[in-house]
C-alpha cells in the first residue's frame, strides 16, 4: 500500500530525476502507479473514502430504539446501568464483553442527539477589581500535630486577575473565621478590591427569598472596608472558579512540599502555619508583575479593623454554666445569678463582667458540646459529694487518665470514701498545680498506690520546695580610679 509520504518524495524525485522510473524506484514504486498519482496530484489519503459503513452487525439494532428512548427521559443514565438492564431483560442475548460497545454506541449519541451540555465563558479579568474568597477541607492531606491528627480548613483568598492568594489556617466556618481571614489577607494585600465574591456562606448569605441576601454582620464589614458584595448562584461553584481552582493548585503544592519534607507530622501548629506561609509566597512569587498592576488600583483601607468578635449577654446559671451559641462552658462559681458578657471569636471564648475579662477558654465545635473546667466548682463539690456519681459533666473531672486511674483504684480498695479521697486529689491540683499532682499519681499508680490525698499532698508539697537563695557578694569599688582618670584628662 502506497503512502503519502512516498507520493511526496515521487513529487520531489520526478523535479530531479531524468525518468519518472527512475523516480519510481527511488521513491518505492511501481512506476505504472507513480504515473497514476503523477497525474492526479494527489494524496492517497486524499483518495480515500471516509468509512461510513458497519464491519459487522450491531449487536445493538434490535433494542437500540428503547436504550435511546430511556436516555431521551433520563440523559444521566450510564451505560453500565443500560447493559446491565438489557441483560436481565433479553438473557443471553448480550455478553459482558459487548459492554464497551454499547458505552461507544451512548457516547456518539451523546455528542451527536444527546441534550447541550454548559457552556464556560471565559471572563476579562481588570486589575484590582474583583477578589474571590472561600473555605476547603484540609483533611486529605493527613497532616497531624504531636502525633494527633489535626482535622482543619484553610480560608483562602485570592485576586482575580493576578491569581495572588492568602489565607489562614482555621478550625471552623463561622463568620468570625471568615471575618479574621478577609481582614487579615486585606492587611497583608494593603489595600482593597471593588468587589469580592463569595459562595453561599450560611454566615454571610442568607436563604434564597430573603429581601436582604446578606446578613447584617457581613453587610457592615463590607460597609468598613468599602467593599461591594457579591455571591455566587445556588450550586454553581464555577462562579466562584478562581478560588476554587487555587483550592486544588494550593493543596496540591502543599502535599507535593510534605512529600519531600519526608513527613506530615509538626510539633506545633504554629510551625505548621509557617510551612504553609512559605508555600503561598512562593506560589506568589510568579505573580509578581500583574500583581503590581493590581495594587496599582486598589483602594485604601481604612483606619482600623473591625471587631471580629460576637458579643452575647448571657446569665451564668446555678449550675455556675453559661449557654454560648449552644454550647456549654462552666465559669467561677461566684459569677452565679449574674449577667456577662461572652465574646465569641473564631477559636477563642472570653467572659467579660463589668470592665473586666474574667475567663478565656478555647471555642467549642459544633453544637451540643461542653467544656467544663473543675477548678470553676471543685469547692462545692467537696462540700456536696454525692453529686459527683451522677454529674451529667462528671468525665470532665478526670482531667488526665492518672486521675481516672486513681479514682479507679479508690473504687476498688475503698468504696465507702472513694469519692471524698478522689475530690481530695482533685481540689489539691486545683489550688496546687495539676501538672505536679498528675506526676505524683503517676508515681503512685507504678507502686500499686495508695491513693491517698494526704500522701499526694505531702509529694506535691516537696516538689515545690524552693531552693535556697545564694548570698551574691559583690566588691567595693575603689573611688580613687575615677580620680585618676580625671588628672589624666586634665593633664592632656
């Protein structure tokens, strides 16, 4: 079979050689059929009719009409699932290995009959006019702190026409998150866009219907910095595509980083947040001539940020508990009956009275949870322990698993006082040191006990035992060198 590229070098010979057999020859063939492509000038690929017919029956013709009737009503059906129907309905008429036929067969229908598929325009991007911001699951990278897994989101934030991004590492996507991660990566850009868009936050959107699409903590912070919302569509996450895509280029390049780090695993998050600052600044560094065009452009922040923070006017209950956006935390006991102030922020709880902060904990996640601090009520509970075996809080009185042992061992070896013993130990780390207490049970628990509260105090008690004061003797200064300095600047 003659090829096209034979047919050209005939073309090429026939301008040098004197005879066309002589072309032929060198070009490969017979010189009765160079003649014949010499005269019709062209390819045989140009020749050759495009293949229009079947090589075999359709294993398919009979039934093809009712497949296609079913993808007419439901155009997402798969072929396997089609197969899979045919089978069961016509028996062995179809073989599993027909199947990648039949996946062929939808394909064509699909591009040729099936309904059009969505469009993607491509938008103009101008420079310092629109930022896109979000939040995406870190999970699937597997990173862990200490040894734990560290389950977290990454708030990201990115300039549309220059592709520049930021971000925070966060735990949660309350609205206090998402204020600290557009104010921070506003700070850092020093500057803001016209516009800046974002998905359908629950904290920052409301429900489709609403008169007001935006809630009113997000409204004022688009107000404080100038800003002109903007959301995307219900499930239409391609509207918000710059960010969505640097999610994935992101995350990516910080798995690609922790490959050849050679581990996932840091000792603190703040050591973590570092590794991921420097991969943004060198994902930024590429960026760096559109990105000037951007801050060209931007506006001006202004004078301050705005507080992040969410403020509930909450009244501590005989319980010496407070309820925080549904969740439960324990404050000191003498704040019973009274009204305080809790501000909420993105990872952290503060309780104000009066001008001042009486507590800070860390934020709860989710809802229905409880985070219940026994120094806060170890008193009364030593005045009334028999509230102790059905405390609905009482796991959050075993603050390391040596106090759950110790509570253990007094159950077993005393039952009669095991409860006043254990508030014992544990009124002794409240108003001594945990952290020394937990030492001393440890060394208890190797030694098969006891676990008594007035052994535990009389360790406790020697660890702390202060070391002595050195006597520091210092020299008396001799005046006369002064003296003699003097007569010598004198004397010059």
């Amino acid at each position: 079979m003659v090829t096209d590229q034979q047919v050209r070098r005939l073309m090429s010979l026939t301008q040098k050689e004197k005879t066309l057999a002589s072309a032929a020859a060198k070009a490969g063939m017979d010189e009765k059929t160079a003649r014949k492509y010499r005269h019709l000038g062209r390819l045989p690929s140009e020749l050759r009719e495009p293949h229009t017919w079947r090589t075999r029956e359709d294993p398919f013709g009979a039934v093809w009409a009712e497949v296609r009737e079913k993808l007419t009503i439901n155009p997402g059906l798969e072929a396997k699932t089609l197969f899979e129907d045919l089978k069961r309905r016509h028996g062995s008429q179809f073989q599993d290995g027909q199947l990648r036929t039949l996946q062929r067969r939808i394909k064509q229908w699909r591009a040729l009959e099936g309904p059009p598929k969505e469009v993607f325009f491509a938008q103009e991007h101008r420079p310092g006019e629109l930022c896109q911001s979000d939040f995406t699951y870190m999970n699937t990278l597997g990173v862990t702190i200490g040894r734990q897994p560290f389950d977290h989101i990454f708030y990201h934030f990115t300039l549309s026409y220059s592709n520049w991004e930021t971000g925070r590492v966060c735990v949660s996507e309350s609205f206090e998150s998402f204020s600290e991660g557009l104010q921070a990566a506003l700070w850092e850009l020093g500057g803001v866009p016209r516009i800046h868009r974002t998905d359908r936050l629950s904290t920052a959107i409301k429900k489709t219907g609403d008169p007001d699409e935006f809630t009113d903590r997000y409204r004022a912070l688009l107000r404080h910095y100038a800003l002109e919302g903007a959301k995307i569509n219900r499930a239409s996450p391609h509207e918000n595509g710059d960010v969505e895509q640097r999610h994935n280029r992101l995350k990516k390049a910080i798995d690609q980083a922790l490959m050849l780090r050679g581990s996932r695993d840091f000792e603190r998050r703040s050591e973590y947040e570092a590794f991921v600052r420097q991969i943004l600044d060198e994902l930024n560094r590429s960026r760096r001539d559109r990105f000037a065009e951007d801050i060209r452009v931007l506006g001006r922040l202004p004078g301050s940020w705005l507080e992040s923070c969410k403020r509930l006017r909450v009244r501590v209950r005989s319980s010496s508990t407070i309820m925080v956006d549904r969740n439960v935390y324990t404050v000191d006991s003498r704040l019973i009956g009274e009204a305080v102030e809790a501000r909420l922020f993105a990872e952290a709880l503060e309780v104000w009275y009066g001008q001042s902060r009486v507590e800070q904990c860390p934020r709860l996640r989710g809802r229905g949870r409880h985070r219940v601090n026994y120094r806060h009520i170890i008193d009364w509970l030593v005045r009334k322990p028999g509230a102790f075996e059905h405390y609905i809080y009482r796991d959050d009185l075993f603050p390391t698993s040596r106090f759950r042992m110790a509570y253990d061992w007094l159950r077993g070896h005393r039952p009669q006082g095991a409860v006043r013993e254990y508030l014992s130990i544990l009124e002794l780390a409240a108003h001594e040191s945990e952290t020394r207490v937990d030492e001393a049970l440890g060394t208890q628990i190797a030694m098969g006990g006891p676990m008594d509260a007035e052994v535990i105090g009389e360790m406790v008690r020697s660890q702390r035992t202060p070391e002595p004061m050195r006597d520091v003797v210092i020299d008396a200064v001799d005046l006369g060198v002064y003296d003699e300095l003097l007569g010598e600047v004198v004397e010059r």
